[in-house]
C-alpha cells in the first residue's frame, strides 16, 4: 500500500512548539508540496543554561509564534488556510500549550478544522516531503528509526496511524547521551553537533567504548550506561576529548546499526526510515546506508530537527484521509506513538 494525498483540502497550516524551535508552515494537498515555511530556533537562549529550560521557551513561543504565522501566510499569499495542524505530544506541556491554544484560536476564528498531530508521526514521514523517498515511493510496511532529543524508539509502520512499537530507550534518548557527553566534555549545546565535529580530529581506535544492550536479543536500548563510560573515561583521560567523543560516536552508532539490523530482520522488511535531529549525523547515515540489502531513506537535513512543515504535511494526509478532528484544545506531555489511530476514526 502506498502513501497518496487527497486533494479534499488545499491548504493547511502547521504549528511546531514542543520544545525550543518554533515551527510554522503551510502544505499544500493538491500540490504534495510545501509552500513556505518560518522557523526560529531558540539554541542561543537556551544555550547559556546547557540545556532547554521549559519556562524560558513557553515565553519565547509567545513571542515568536504569531508574527511567524503573519509572515509565513505573507510568504504564501494568503489570507489563510483551509485547516490547522498543531503538535499536540509529547513534549514540554507549557510549549505544546502555546501552540494548542494560537492553532485552536484561528481555528475558531477562521471557521476551519484543527488537527492534533503527534511530533514524532511528523518526524517519521518528514522523508515524504523530499530528499531520499517521494511519497509515491514509499511501500507500507517500513521499519523506522527516531532518533532525537527526547526519543528513540523503533517503529513498525504498516500505514497512516498503524504503528507497532518494536523497541525504544529504557533511559536517556541517543541526542540526550549526546547533550550530556558534549557538556562532560566541555563542549556547546546542542550536542549532537559539537561531539560529532570533535570525532573528526579524533583517533578511532584509542578508546573503545560499550555498545549496551547489544549482547542480549531485543530491541530496547540504554545510553545512560554510555554516559557514565564517557565520565570516567573522561576522568582518567582529560587531555583526550577528540578521542573520547569518536569512542562515543562509534559505540552509539554500532549500537543503532545493531538493532535496525534485528528489527528489519524480525519484521522482515527491507526499508528502514531514519528521522529525528540524531538523523543528520554523518557517520549514524554512513553507517545505516552500508546495511545490506536494504532501502534507508532520510528526511533532508533542514527537516531532522523539528519544523512546522512535518506538521503540515502530517495534518495534509490525516485530513485528506478522513480523520475527524476534535476542535477542543489538546496538549500531552506523553503519548505513546502507538496509541494513536488509523484514519477514519476520531482523533484524540
């Protein structure tokens, strides 16, 4: 089964707020395209604090959103559009609540339907919206890897909405154990970049690292464990950073490419899907597009982190398929990937 939009809805507006990036995008259903789209990063303001801080993005949701949505309608030469997607969950409750609440308000106002959208469905079929796989490419079933800040999970895809958790983190998330390395290092935030330019000046063979839970069958993964091998290595060899962060690097993707490996083999697909921020790591795609025998598919670098277009693109499909959506205001801090439904039934 494959993948194909409805042209039911031309255009629909799409919100990102679940964490520090503020996303506004508008897709286009006839088109399958995205036709603008404005995104403000809040990197520099959570910088200085190592971290995100849930209070300081709620503000600056606040701040930025709605001149975002100015712009983008500008940039799209509308006056609006004919639906509203929003990221309802997970994420940070008061970041999710400023999106819920502006994409409910214009929804009200402008008479149109207002789709909840799961973050992570966004970013498991961000790689329609170009790059590696066009939507008419893309043949259900898929395993897909999400790889990001907050998650890490592996899905069986077998249709919209039709999700089979196959594996996910018992703890830290693969771009968490990055944040937390970069800081033992001494490193920026975010991360996942510092420790990943570090690695290039590093010797690969000096240090070898631990790949957890890779000596046990089962998908579940654990990067806590990581993180300390990082502290203490780190503690005996403080000169040695470049060589501690390719360890990192090696034992974090040797340990994904492991367990893709057993979940294309246990479901026996041969298409694996790669999304989330952790997914334009270079080495994590050098490493999955050498599994042999499959078809690895990436989302563009720009649409990894999060963005208002995989937002739109998800409320587009949803719509075109039927889904009814509840025009009441919904925000989750969790919710299960798998709990969500399959078109034609009510959404959450």
């Amino acid at each position: 089964m494959s993948l194909r939009h409805n042209t039911a809805m031309p255009t629909v507006l799409g919100i990102e707020t679940s964490c520090d990036e503020t996303g506004v995008a508008i897709f286009d259903t006839d088109r399958g395209a995205i036709v603008a789209e404005r995104l403000y990063s809040q990197i520099e303001l959570h910088a200085q604090h190592g971290g995100v801080v849930p209070e300081l993005a709620s503000r600056d949701h606040v701040k930025k959103l709605a001149p975002l949505i100015e712009q983008t309608l500008a940039d799209a030469g509308l006056p609006r559009t004919d639906a509203i997607a929003y990221t309802a969950g997970p994420g940070l409750l008061g970041a999710l609540l400023v999106g819920a609440g502006v994409a409910v308000g214009l929804g009200n106002a402008w008479g149109v339907p207002v789709i909840p959208v799961h973050h992570m469905e966004g970013h498991l079929l961000a790689p329609l919206l170009g790059g590696d796989a066009p939507a008419q490419n893309l043949q259900f079933p898929f395993v897909a890897l999400l790889v990001s800040g907050g998650h890490t999970l592996l899905v069986l895809v077998r249709g919209l909405g039709d999700y089979a958790v196959l594996g996910e983190s018992r703890d830290d998330a693969v771009g968490e154990a990055f944040d937390k390395t970069a800081k033992l290092l001494g490193l920026g935030y975010p991360g996942g970049p510092a420790v990943a330019k570090l690695a290039l000046g590093g010797d690969p063979e000096r240090f070898r690292l631990p790949r957890p839970m890779t000596d046990r069958p089962g998908l579940e993964f654990s990067f806590s464990g990581l993180k300390t091998a990082v502290y203490t290595l780190h503690q005996k060899h403080p000169d040695a950073a470049a060589d501690i962060a390719i360890a990192f690097e090696l034992a974090v993707v040797e340990t994904l490419l492991i367990k893709c490996r057993r979940a294309l083999e246990q479901t026996d697909c041969d298409t694996l899907v790669v999304a989330g921020g952790v997914a334009a790591n270079q080495r994590l795609r050098e490493g999955l597009n050498g599994l042999p025998g499959t078809r690895v598919l990436f989302p563009p670098p720009a649409l990894c982190t999060d963005n208002g277009a995989m937002i739109a693109h998800v409320g587009g499909l949803r719509l075109a398929d039927g889904v009814c959506p509840a025009t009441d205001m919904a925000a989750r801090a969790r919710w299960p990937l798998d709990a969500l439904q399959a078109p034609g039934t009510s959404a959450p």
